[in-house]
C-alpha cells in the first residue's frame, strides 16, 4: 500500500513537529511578518489546532473533526483579510517548516499543487480590487 503523507512526515510526532516549525518560522521570518501580527501573542494552541487539523488532511486520524466536530476553513479565517500576499507568506511558512522536519523532497514537490489549493481557498481578498470570496467551504 503506498504511504500517506502523514506516514511520510513520520506519523503523529513528525506532524506536530511540521505544526510547531511552522508557526515558529512565521515568529521568525521577516516577510512573515504580514500574518505573524493576525496571530495571538502565545503561538501554542494554534500549534496543537495545525497539528490536529493536518493530521485528518495528510491521511492520518482526523484529530481535529474528532475533537471540534469539523471546520469551514473558509469561514474561520473570513474575520482576517488574507489576498495574494498573505496567502504567499503562509505558503512561505509551511515550505520552511517541511525543510525543517527534513520532510523528503518527493514529498515537498507533491505536497506543493494541494498546499497551495487549500492556502488559495482560505483567501478572501483579490489583490486588484480588494473584492471578497470567490471561493465557499
Ligand atoms: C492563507 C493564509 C492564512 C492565514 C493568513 C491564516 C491565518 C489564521 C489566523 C489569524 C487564525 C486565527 C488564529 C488565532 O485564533 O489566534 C487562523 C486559524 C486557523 N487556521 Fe489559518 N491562515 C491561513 C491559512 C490556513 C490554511 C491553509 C490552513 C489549513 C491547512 C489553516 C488552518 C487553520 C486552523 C485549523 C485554524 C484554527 C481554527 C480554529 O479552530 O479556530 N490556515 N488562521
């Protein structure tokens, strides 16, 4: 049977690690710096709520459905104005998190096409006209 993504990633441990790498690189990085301010001051529940959310999207348990009972990822990030730019600078984020965790590069290069779909879906501004959603849950 071929390995899922969150096998690859080494199961429950290595996609805690990818959550927590990520928000630290959004604290770290500079030109993080658009989404790092949306976020509270203390990163560590949106640590455990990445973790769990991407436990269920890289076909490991669906923790977070599990836990919350399932999420419009549309609608919980409609308070924040994310366009292009935001959308980019988290793309930023999770693609310094997965070098991080020594993700395999196999896995880096197929994980792009779908990161990038669901990054592109949470967005909510175009940014020529400053319009609203095109996208629903
Ligand atoms: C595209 C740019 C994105 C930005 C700027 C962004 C920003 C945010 C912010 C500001 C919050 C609230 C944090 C807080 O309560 O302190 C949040 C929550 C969350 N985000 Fe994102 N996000 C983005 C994309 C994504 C993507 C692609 C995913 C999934 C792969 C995701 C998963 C989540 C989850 C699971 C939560 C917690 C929701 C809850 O239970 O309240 N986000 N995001």
């Amino acid at each position: 049977m071929r390995q899922t993504p969150y096998d690859m990633l080494g199961g429950e441990a290595g996609v805690r690690a990818l959550a927590a790498a990520f928000y630290d690189a959004m604290d770290r990085l500079e030109e993080a710096h658009d989404i790092r301010v949306m976020h509270a001051a203390n990163l560590d529940e949106i640590k455990d709520k990445l973790f769990e959310y991407l436990s269920g999207w890289l076909g490991g348990p669906p923790l977070y459905r599990q836990k919350y009972g399932g999420i419009c990822l549309t609608k919980a990030h409609a308070p924040y104005a994310i366009g292009e730019k935001e959308r980019d600078q988290w793309l930023r984020c999770m693609e310094e998190a997965l070098i991080e965790v020594g993700a395999p590069e196999e896995l880096r290069q197929a994980a792009k096409v779908p990161f990038f779909r669901i990054a592109d879906t949470v967005r909510n501004r175009r940014d020529d006209t400053a319009a609203s959603s095109a996208h629903a849950c």
